[in-house]
C-alpha cells in the first residue's frame, strides 16, 4: 500500500488526549448519500477537495465517515463490513482513500472511521464458516447470532479472533492515518442476552448475563491502540449505563476516550418534539443529564440513525409552522452546543433536510437557494465558531467545574440558563434558552461578573432566518444579587431561542 503521504505536519501534531480540552466537532458522513455527481457515486478522490473545503467552511473540527471498510450490502452503511482490511471499491482505490485522508488532514481536519467488531454478515464469502469450521464465530447458535441483524457475532474467546480484530484497528490508524475509531455497538458486545430472552442465551461462568470475553477484549483494544498510536482517540456507541466506559483499564474501566452520550439524544429529542405549551411538564428531560454529565467523556450526537427508518428528519421533529420548526432547530443546535461535551452532527441537519436520509440519493442542497435554511446553515457554522474560539465552550467539557446552572428550574416559562466557565477567570460564557414561542423582557439572570455583557450569539437573527429579537448587543450587568451570583442582567429572550453572552472585562469571581 505505497502513497506519498502530505500530512506530516498534522500527524506531528497529534499528542495524546489532547482532543479533551479541544473544541471537537464531528460532521458525520455517508460517503455514498452526501453528494452525487451525475447521480452516481462519487470517488474518494473527487470528494476530497468538496468535502474538506465544505467542512472548514463550517468550522467542524473532524469528518466521521460512516464505515468504508468493503461490505456486500450497500443498505448496510458498512455496519455489515466483510472486508475488514480492505475499503469499499464502490469508492475507489485504498490509494484513494488515503488521498482522501490526506487532503482533510492537510485541511486541518480530523478523520474519525467507523468500526465494526461486534459482528460480521453471514455471506458465505466473508468470514463465515471460513475454513469449514467455526473460525470466527460461535459454534453454539446461542452465542454465534445476533437476532437483530441476522449477522454472526465474534467468538472473543478465541486468541486468533482477538488478533484479527487487533490488528484490523491497528490497520486503519497506521496504514490509512485515522485519528479515531468509532466502536459501532458496543452494547451488543457487553451483554449475552442483548435482545435474547429465556433459553435465547448462555449466561457467563459466573452466571451474569456479561459477556466476559468481550470485555477483556475491549480492553485489550484500548490499551494497544493508545500505546500504538498514542495521538489516536477510541469513541465508544454504548446505549446502556455500562460502567466507567471511558475510565482507564487499570481501574476497572474499559478504556476507551469518549463515549456517545445517547440519553441526552433520546431526551433531548423526545423534549423537541413536544408542542411549546406542554414542554413545562417534561422540564427534567432538559435537566436530568446534569446528574451524570462528567460521569464519563460524552459526545453528544445527532447522528445517521435519528434520521432514518421512518423517524423523520431533526426539522420534522420539530413541532410547529415551517417558521417554528426552523426556529426549534436552531434552539435545538443551540442548546447542544452550550452543553457540556463534544459535539456530532450528521450531514443533512445543518441545511435543515425535509426528508429522512435516503442512502440513495444526495442531500437536498436546493434548499440553501431559501433564505431560512442557508440561515441554519450559517448558525451552525457560527456556533461552531464560538465553541473554537471561547475556551469556556471546550476546555472543560468533562470537568464538573466546566458547568454550573444560572437557573434550571423555571419550568412555567421553559426557560433555562447557565454558565460555561474556562480555566482561566476571565473565560465565562452565560446562556439562556426560551423553549417557548412567547419572548421573554426583563429576564433576570444571576452573573459573576460586573460591566458589560456582550451578546456572542442569538439564534433568532435575522441572519439566521430569525425574527430579530435580541438585545442590541448586550446587557450591563447591575448589582443585584440573582441565582446566587452578585450581579444580574435583565435579558429579551427571543421567542425559540437562544442568546450566547460574555462579560467584556474579566471576572474576579
């Protein structure tokens, strides 16, 4: 696999765990479904340079290609990878691939590569039945079938499995110069009995339901990818409250350096998509994730399977008019990007996609020709400016002392605010959210500091497709004491949105 690599500027770069104190945010990509020319499928080597000028455009930090590894099944995604050293040739060539890493590191940006080492597609061309006997998989069908994918799961077990798996994930950061594996279903690893029920299941010789060789091996992969490739990161897909996930291996944790947080998904979008007047009954959905936010290094995703499958697109989950809709979305954005943690988004929901993703057929970029979805478009490229540039977005996205709330407890309105604080005192960011259609004068928020708030950013711009109601570019904080602080600012919250602020002289709180 000769190609003369460009990137050594970038891979010199790399230092260990430097993305946790790093703004990091993803732009999840389907290879096949983002652009189409002429309608058919794009090479490596023509997406490169679209891509990664799109992406820096936008000011997200990394792309995460869905699997490229070769798989028999377009409709799969890759999640049915077959070819667990080879990439897809619907693509290209490996050079190709590599040509395509290449351009996005010289560019600045990360590439993350989703992997798959919960289970392999039954084709009897792949791995299955491989020498005639049970190489890879289990002989005991209770082990050897994963009942939601009709796919075949590994015998972790075995030391030629592992070394297989091993030295697949070595392949793809050594060979190809991925920054980061994303572990596709680790759920479905841990548990003997993930959706099994009864006599579906062997339970472990201690007789728990987990899957103990798996977790060694999990294990095992974390501690070789990070003393091989010590600049690389590891992102687990964990669906379940499984234990110290991101914790290290010597402390009983399986390793890895970040981890999807899917209840702020699921919670944060069963919220959305209520109508405005019945959101002050499900507040908690908005504040319960404080209770377990740094228990692990969370990403936040909006990713590829929230917009399939017949659950409609992030804007078609929104409640509302087209206007209300567009609005909710930028709140949505808004909201993920003030949280605590790294951020995901999958290509379509920057520009506001009507239709559900369709693995066929490219983005609907037409839609930047109208006003409010090229406004959407520059809000996430501005919220992604913001968490680069205020330390207080990123520094501490895993630290308890990165986050306190303003107040979290206003259900009657649905108004929601907090603080974002750096390292250094001066680095505060305060945030208030109006989950209602209904503007909000004279808010009062509590804030450390005195003098003049500065408006960063307000999601109801008209820039953004917004209606323009704001606060003239700031506040002057007043010595009254509010949420505990010594000093409050009274805020025009607009109506479904969001206002980002900063104090412009630093706090001596």
């Amino acid at each position: 696999l000769s190609y003369g690599w460009g990137d050594s500027a970038w891979m010199d770069r790399r230092v260990p765990h430097a993305a946790r104190e790093s703004a990091v945010s993803v732009y999840e990509v389907h290879l096949g479904s983002w652009r189409r020319p002429e309608g058919r499928l794009p090479t490596y080597r023509e997406i490169a340079p679209e891509l990664a000028s799109y992406v820096r455009r936008l000011g997200f930090t990394h792309v995460e290609l869905l699997p490229v590894m070769e798989h028999p099944f377009y409709g799969s995604w890759g999640y049915q990878s077959t070819g667990f050293f080879a990439p897809s040739s619907r693509y290209g060539t490996p050079q190709d691939l590599m040509f395509l890493i290449d351009h996005l590191h010289r560019e600045g940006i990360g590439v993350i590569l989703d992997w798959v080492p919960s289970h392999f597609p039954s084709d009897e061309h792949g791995l299955v039945f491989f020498d005639g006997s049970y190489v890879y998989e289990h002989a005991d069908p209770r082990k050897a079938v994963q009942p939601d994918w009709g796919s075949l799961v590994f015998n972790y077990g075995r030391d030629e499995v592992r070394s297989f798996l091993l030295s697949s994930a070595l392949f793809w950061l050594e060979r190809y110069h991925a920054d980061a594996l994303r572990v596709d279903a680790v759920a479905s690893m841990l548990y003997l009995d993930y959706s099994r029920s009864g006599a579906e299941w062997v339970p472990n010789r201690f007789g728990g339901r987990e899957n103990l060789e798996a977790i060694a091996f999990l294990r095992r992969f974390n501690e070789e990818v990070y003393r091989a490739e010590p600049g690389a990161e590891t992102v687990a897909e964990e669906s379940t409250a499984w234990p110290m996930v991101t914790k290290p291996t010597w402390v009983g944790g399986l390793g890895f350096g970040m981890k999807w947080d899917m209840g702020w998904m699921h919670d944060t979008l069963e919220y959305m998509k209520l109508d405005p007047v019945h959101r002050k009954y499900h507040h908690d959905k908005l504040t319960f994730r404080m209770l377990y936010a740094f228990s692990e290094n969370y990403v936040l995703p909006l990713s590829h399977d929230e917009v399939v499958h017949l659950k409609g697109s992030l804007l078609t989950k929104m409640p509302g008019d087209d206007w209300q809709r567009l609005a909710n979305l930028r709140l949505l954005f808004a909201w993920m990007w003030a949280q605590p943690g790294k951020k995901l988004l999958f290509m379509g929901g920057e520009i506001g996609q009507w239709r559900e993703w369709n693995h066929d057929a490219e983005l609907d970029w037409a839609l930047l020709a109208h006003p409010a979805h090229a406004g959407l478009q520059s809000w996430v490229r501005d919220l992604n400016g913001i968490y680069a540039e205020e330390p207080a977005l990123h520094e501490r996205d895993f630290e308890p002392a990165g986050f306190s709330w303003i107040d979290c407890a206003d259900f009657e309105r649905s108004v929601v605010a907090l603080l974002r604080l750096g390292r250094s005192a001066g680095d505060v960011v305060a945030a208030a959210f109006n989950f209602t259609p209904v503007p909000r004068y004279g808010y009062q928020i509590g804030v450390p500091a005195a003098g003049f708030w500065r408006e960063l950013a307000n999601s109801d711009a008209v820039e953004y497709g917004g209606s323009g109601v704001g606060n003239l570019g700031g506040c002057e904080a007043v010595e009254v004491p509010a949420h505990g602080h010594p000093h409050s600012i009274e805020l025009t919250l607009p109506p479904l949105g969001a206002v980002f602020l900063k104090p412009e002289t630093p706090s001596k709180s």
